[in-house]
C-alpha cells in the first residue's frame, strides 16, 4: 500500500487523516455532492441534505470552507444572500464521490437490508 499512498494516510499523526474525516462525515459527502448541481443556499442545503441540525450544517460548512472545498460567497443585500458552491478542489472531491454515493444508494437494500429511498 505505501506505494499507492506514498505520502500515507495509514499513520496516526497524517494529516490526510484529519482531512479524511471531514470529507468521509455523512454530511460533508452530502454537502459536497449537493454542490455539483452548482451554487445553492443554506436553506437549500438543509433541505436537501434531510435531517442535519442548523448546527451541523453550519459547522460542517465551515469546515469544508476552511479546507478549501467550498466557496461561501455573501451577497451586500438586504436581506442577506449567502451563496455556496464548489472550489475547483471541491469540484475534483466531488467527482469522486459521485460514484461512491451511487455505489451506496445501489446496494444499501442488500446489505442494511431496508428499501431504499
């Protein structure tokens, strides 16, 4: 495997591993795959990704912010427009986890053994 992941991501103290996490969570892959349908809404968000808190959103907004993969673009109207969207890096996460969500929605029912949704 180290030279699949020259840089690891198998030691503790990676910092891959601390990326990994924000990433993995459920609702930074809902985030981020939400986001390839282009620049959405807080509320829009929160629609979309069914049953995440106020508070998890905006922390997990915030956090996907400041590892560069979400853009937060605040309007100077009245009332106040926040706009989020993909980064290029984002973009690029994003890609990649289409399919993985893809591969869960396919073979959740077998495997939790619940119908999908």
């Amino acid at each position: 495997m180290e030279s699949v992941f020259p840089g690891g991501v198998f030691p503790a103290g990676c910092p891959s591993r601390v990326l990994l996490d924000h990433v993995t969570s459920k609702w930074g892959v809902l985030v981020l795959v939400s986001l390839t349908d282009g620049p959405q809404r807080w509320s829009d968000l929160r629609r979309r990704a069914e049953g995440v808190s106020e508070k998890m959103l905006a922390q997990t907004l915030r956090t996907l912010e400041a590892d560069g993969l979400v853009h937060r673009d605040q309007k100077p109207v009245m009332p106040p427009r926040v706009d989020y969207s993909l980064t290029p890096l984002g973009e690029e996460l994003a890609e990649v986890m289409v399919p993985l969500l893809r591969w869960v929605g396919r073979h959740a029912d077998d495997i939790i053994g619940a119908p999908a949704c």
